[in-house]
C-alpha cells in the first residue's frame, strides 16, 4: 500500500455491483492514472474477479472468513481472494465484526499469501491489539460517524491524533482514518493530523458524479 492511501469501500450499494461497479471502477482508475496515485477499492466478494479483470487497481475483499479449506459452505477465504485476483483484504469493518482470534489468523493467511491487510477498528484501545498483529494497515472509524456525512476529520480529530501515537510503536504498520469522509478539506486534514491516508465510502459510492468526488479527494491527498 502506498501513501497516500485512498481506500474507497464499495460496500453493498446499488452502484456496487454489477455493470454499475464495473463503472465507477473504471471511473476511479482514470483519476489514478491522471494523478498517477494509488487508489484501492474494496469490493463485495461476486464483484473481485470480474472487478480485478477489468482495471488495473488494487481489488481487496471487504471481508475474509478465516476457516482453512474443506466442508465450510458460503465461505469466502484469503486463498480465494488471491485466485480471483484480489490484492488484499479489509477485516473486522464495524458493519463486518469478527473475533480477534478470526482477526489475527486471516491477517497470517493473507501474509502468507501477500496479500494486505486492512484491519478496522472503532476506537484508539484497540489500536496497540490490533497493530501487535502486524497487519499492512489499521483503519480507524468511529461508528456513529459513518455514512453520516460529518467527517472523523472534523468531528473527532483527536481520535486520529491519538491513534496516529499509538501506531508509532509499530513502524511497519500504516494507520488511515476513515468515517463521514465527505470533502477534500476532510482528506487533507487527515493527513495532515498524521494519517497515511483515508478510508471511504458513501461520499464516492452515493455520488452523482463520483469521479468528480474521487477526483478532489485525490487532489487534496496530494496537496498536502
Ligand atoms: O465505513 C467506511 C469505509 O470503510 C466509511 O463509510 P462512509 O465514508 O460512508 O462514512
């Protein structure tokens, strides 16, 4: 993962999926192109291969499920993920808990794999659990602001403030912030109050034109 990461969440919306995923896929591969930066989306899991088939950008799943292979019906594991041409994972998202145990050995598998790893958590103690763990990356969002259109930039500054000293402790480890990300104002004051980067989803997938969205978050995250 590079800086400054850009992580749009595609979640389960009616844009999503299908041919209208595939679009604003494409839409969002043209900006990282034109600004020659990074941008990775996370996609549901019908969408990775098809996704990860048609454009060039790091597909991750939004979520792993961390049991090996065998009799475990509707699972959906890291092994499969890098089959179908994804590049990493997101886990334990607030609207995807899943048990630190599961946590911890889906971020082994995934290394094994080289695959990233993107683990969410919804507030700073669990900041130093998490990061001990050594996933790529930790994405911090406060619950209560997500989808809602008031950023964790704004709202809550000092949670980004102080897990960004909590991850201090782990250099390898990336930490980005995430929650009601609506404006490019909100991106570069993430970054500037010490995040690698930001994590996204309503604002681009809601959009009425999310190029023009993708494409001010991304000017922003590099004006900085
Ligand atoms: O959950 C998020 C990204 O993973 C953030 O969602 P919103 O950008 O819709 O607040």
């Amino acid at each position: 993962m590079k800086k400054p990461v850009i992580l749009i969440n595609f979640k389960a919306y009616d844009t999503s999926f299908g041919k209208k995923g595939v679009e604003i896929a494409k839409q969002i591969e043209k900006i990282s192109m034109e600004y020659s930066t990074e941008i990775i989306i996370s996609v549901p899991p019908t969408e990775i291969y098809r996704i990860a088939s048609e454009v060039s950008l790091p597909v991750f799943a939004e979520h792993v499920d961390s049991n090996s292979l065998g009799a475990y019906t509707g699972s959906v594991t890291p092994e499969m993920v890098k089959e179908a041409g994804g590049k990493g994972t997101l886990l334990n998202h607030s609207e995807r808990r899943i048990r630190i145990d599961e946590i911890a050995e889906a971020i082994n598998r995934s290394r094994k794999l080289d695959l990233d790893s993107v683990v969410c958590v919804d507030r700073n103690e669990l900041v130093r659990a998490i990061g001990t763990l050594k996933p790529t990356s930790i994405l911090i969002e406060p619950p209560e602001l997500i989808g809602s259109g008031i950023s964790v930039s704004k709202a809550r500054p000092e949670v980004i403030t102080e897990a960004v000293e909590q991850i201090k402790e782990f250099p390898e480890v990336m930490l980005i912030a995430g929650a009601g990300i609506t404006s490019g104002e909100d991106v570069a004051t993430a970054i500037k109050l010490g995040a690698s980067g930001i994590g996204v989803a309503s604002a681009v997938m809601k959009a009425k034109d999310p190029m023009r969205v993708v494409e001010e978050f991304v000017r922003s995250a590099k004006s900085v």
